[in-house]
C-alpha cells in the first residue's frame, strides 16, 4: 500500500508542455491575478494523460484524472492548483482496492521534477477515499509481512497456544475473524477454531477494534482479552499500512462497514522543502 501511494504523489511530477516565457510563480500572483489562459486545457489535457499512462504502466489499471493548472509556465515548473486520480479494481502487490480516490486539498502545489530525486517545494495535503472487501484483507493477511506479525504473537503466546492462520468474512456488515490455533506443548492432530465478529472505530489516529463479540459455545471468556486479542491480530489495520515517512504522514480519519465492504478516508501529508 505504501509503494501505491507514493505512486500516486508521484503522479504529481509531470512536466507539461509549455509555449510561454517564464513569469511570476508565486501563490499570491497566481491566485490573485487573472492570467491569460487559452492555452491552459491543452496543457492540462497531456498532463492528465501522461498520469494516466504511467499508472497504468505501474498499477495495469485505469484511472481517470482530473489536473487543473495555473499558467503554463508556472506548469512547467512543475507548479498546480488541483490533482484527483480515481481508479477501480487495482492491483497493489497483489492485493485488489476496489475503489481509491486522491485528490490535492492543498490549492498551491509545487514540485521540482527536475532533480533527481524530485524535490516538493511546497508542503501538499492530499484527501483519499478507498474502500476494502473481505477478499483484500485476505489477500493481505498471506502476506509474509502478516506472517511475521503472527510469528510475534505466538512468541508472546508460548507455550500456552500457536496462532496457525488467520482469515475474515464480511457478513452484515460485522468482520468475522477466524482464526486457527493449536498447542505447542501438546498439540492436538486438528487445528482448533475460535471466531470473534468486531467493528472498528478511530482513535488517536489509530484503528482499534470495537463491539467485540465471541459465540456464547466459548463459554464465559473476557471480552476485554479477546478485544485486545483482536487488536493485536489487527487484520485491518495491517492491510491498512498507510504512508509514515519523514517526508509523508498518512492519517486515517473514518474507518465504516457498509454493503459488506469497508470504507475509509483519511489524509495524506507531504512535507516540502
């Protein structure tokens, strides 16, 4: 997931084609001014369609994308007011996101792509809107990534269970998370089976389980544990993996279940220079 997003920032380095001299860049003159701008669409058309092609060439999906500009000189240098790129049914490393919307809040957007590494001048803010079904947090959950996760759970766990598996459903719009499990010291020939349903909720920046609920065939077990059990399996969060460099900070801000699928937004910071 990271790897996707930073495509997406990415996306932003384009340089446009340009038939103007060089004048003034500054936000204040950009915003406040009224700039000749007949040449603008077509400038802006070939700077939506070499971001479609590069996705595409990245990700094999198809986006649509709306880039809005200045002046085409301010363009040229890499300068935009408004970037919004949607796609469907994309492929991430091997985990399909049914829906991702990014589009820039930040209206003064500058990027040098003329170093290498391109460098952002300016700080940007990017709003995201994806949504996840069970199959993508499947898909995430065989990860070896996921696996060393489990491998941490089960060095905590010795000796008196091992986390085998761990897989969900979407059902009524409640996550049911199964997983196997077996004993280290005696095992069993069968894996045993436990299920719990959870929602998820925010908090401080964080997804965190909520409403927790086991089958009443597992006897009295504390839903304080099974929550916190729940919490450190984080199935959803760990599909989640959002951008967290010291150039870029993802914040998660709504996390909902609704027709089964899982809904979340959130904001993408980036640091300039």
């Amino acid at each position: 997931m990271k790897k996707f997003l930073l495509l997406i920032l990415a996306a932003t380095i384009i340089p446009t084609p340009v038939w103007a001299k060089t004048d003034t860049i500054s936000k204040e003159y950009l915003q406040t001014k009224k700039h000749f701008a007949i040449m603008n669409p077509i400038a802006e058309s070939i700077a939506q369609s070499v971001i479609k092609r590069n996705l595409k060439k990245e990700t094999g999906a198809n986006f649509k994308v709306k880039f809005d500009g200045y002046t085409l000189s301010s363009m040229k240098k890499g300068i935009f007011k408004y970037l919004e790129i949607t796609g469907e049914n994309i492929d991430v490393e091997g985990i399909n996101i049914p829906y991702l919307l990014v589009k820039t809040i930040s209206d003064y957007n500058w990027v040098d792509y003329t170093q290498n590494p391109a460098v952002h001048k300016t700080n940007m803010t990017f709003y995201y809107d994806m949504t996840l079904d069970e199959n993508s947090i499947n898909e995430a959950l065989k990860t070896k990534e996921y696996q060393n996760t489990l491998k941490k759970i089960n060095d905590i766990a010795y000796p008196l269970f091992e986390m085998k598996g761990v897989k969900v459903r979407i059902l009524n719009n409640k996550m049911y998370i199964i997983t196997e499990y077996n004993f280290p010291i005696s095992p069993s020939k069968k894996d045993k089976t436990f299920m719990m349903t959870s929602d998820f909720k925010i908090e401080n920046e964080k997804i965190i389980a909520k409403d927790v609920s086991i089958h009443e065939a597992y006897g009295n077990l504390s839903i304080n544990k099974v929550t916190n059990l729940v919490n450190l399996l984080n199935p959803l969060a760990f599909t989640l993996s959002v951008i967290d460099t010291k150039k870029c900070n993802g914040k998660i801000e709504n996390v909902n279940i609704v027709d089964n699928k899982i809904q979340i937004n959130g904001k993408i910071f980036v640091k300039g220079d």
